[in-house]
C-alpha cells in the first residue's frame, strides 16, 4: 500500500464493535448496503460467518465506511482457462469482499480505494497463513466500475462477480 492510500493518522479502520461505533446514520445511497450494516453485521460478526471492519475518523464513533471479509469457496471453472486451467480441484479457496460502502458526504475522498487497498492488504496477509487463490466480489452493474478500475476483472461467464487473484494482490497495494 502506497503512502498515499494508507489511511491518514485522522482516519482508522477496525474490526466493528458495537459498543465503540455508531452504525446509525450511515447512508452509502444503497438501501441493502445501509441495512447490512445496521441490521446484520454484528450478527454475522457474532456468528462467525463475516468480519465487518469499519473507518472512522479519530476519536468520533460514527462509521464512514465499511467492508467485510469472509472466507470462500469457488468453482475452477468459472476462472478463465488460462487462471484456473492445471488445477486439479473443483473447487478452490477464496476470500470473499461481501461489501465495501462509504458514507455518501465523504465518498470521492478516497476513502472507498484506502477501505479496499485496507481490504486487499488484510486479505494478502491472511492467504500467507490459510491459502486463498483469489479475492472474489459481487457487485452490481454500478459498483463494477469501482472494482474493474482498481485491478478487478470479470468472470467469463458470471458478470455479477469479479475477481482478483491473491498472488496479483502485492502488485497492487
Ligand atoms: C463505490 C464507492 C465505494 C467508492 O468510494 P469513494 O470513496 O466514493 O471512491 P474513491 O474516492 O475512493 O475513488 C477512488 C478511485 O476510484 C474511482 N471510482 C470511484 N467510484 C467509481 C465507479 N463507480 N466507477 C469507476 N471508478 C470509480 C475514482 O474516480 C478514483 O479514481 P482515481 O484513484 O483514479 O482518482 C462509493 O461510492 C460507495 O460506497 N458507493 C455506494 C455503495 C457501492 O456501490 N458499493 C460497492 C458495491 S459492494
């Protein structure tokens, strides 16, 4: 991760605690993305099924941004033949970005590139001790963009997810 993408000393990014964040006025512009987080994240945190890891700018609660990481199972042949060809599984390990939402009085800050270079490098880290073959994203039509401008690339035939391999990760960050 460049200097320029670390977040600034003003900004950290953490593991949601419910007693220490207010997830209460978030609002990305998409509903699910706002109901996520304040219905399901501690949930799904609890439960053990998605780690929510949220920005906040110094001492003040209040979420501007969210992901969340969880591990993944994908099928190899939805990888192109020349990223998956030669692998003798049917399916591999991943890491799943489920969502990634800035609050919108903050987005075109950088926010949403310092919260998934956060995401990308967490998720690089991990693979070095549990084996992920790739990041893999759902997103809609409008988020592809975010996703395809920072590296991302579709699958051949699955245009609603993307995927980045984990081996590609430090090139990036
Ligand atoms: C998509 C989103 C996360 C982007 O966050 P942001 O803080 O507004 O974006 P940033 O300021 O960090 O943008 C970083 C870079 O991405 C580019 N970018 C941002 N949104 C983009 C989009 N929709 N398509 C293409 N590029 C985009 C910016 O132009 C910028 O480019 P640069 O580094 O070359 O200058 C934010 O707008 C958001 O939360 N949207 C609603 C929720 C959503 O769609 N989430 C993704 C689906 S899970």
């Amino acid at each position: 991760m460049s200097q320029e993408d670390e977040p600034s000393p003003l900004y950290s990014i953490e593991q949601l605690d419910k007693a220490k964040h207010d997830r209460s006025g978030f609002s990305c512009g998409l509903e699910d993305l706002d109901q996520y987080l304040k219905r399901y994240a501690n949930q799904d945190l609890e439960r053990g099924v998605s780690t929510p890891y949220v920005l906040t700018k110094g001492d003040e609660p209040d979420i501007i941004g969210y992901y969340t990481l969880s591990n993944y199972l994908v099928d190899v042949e939805i990888f192109p033949a020349e990223v998956g060809d030669g692998l003798p599984y049917a399916q591999i390990p991943a890491t799943l970005l489920g969502r990634l939402a800035v609050d919108q009085p903050h987005q075109g800050n950088r926010l949403g590139k310092t919260l998934l270079l956060n995401a990308l490098k967490r998720s690089y880290e991990v693979a070095e001790d549990i084996a992920s073959f790739s990041v893999v994203i759902d997103a809609n039509e409008e988020a592809q963009g975010f996703y395809l401008h920072h590296g991302f690339q579709t699958f051949p035939e699955k245009e609603d997810k993307l995927y980045l391999p984990v081996k590609t990760i430090d090139e990036i960050i």
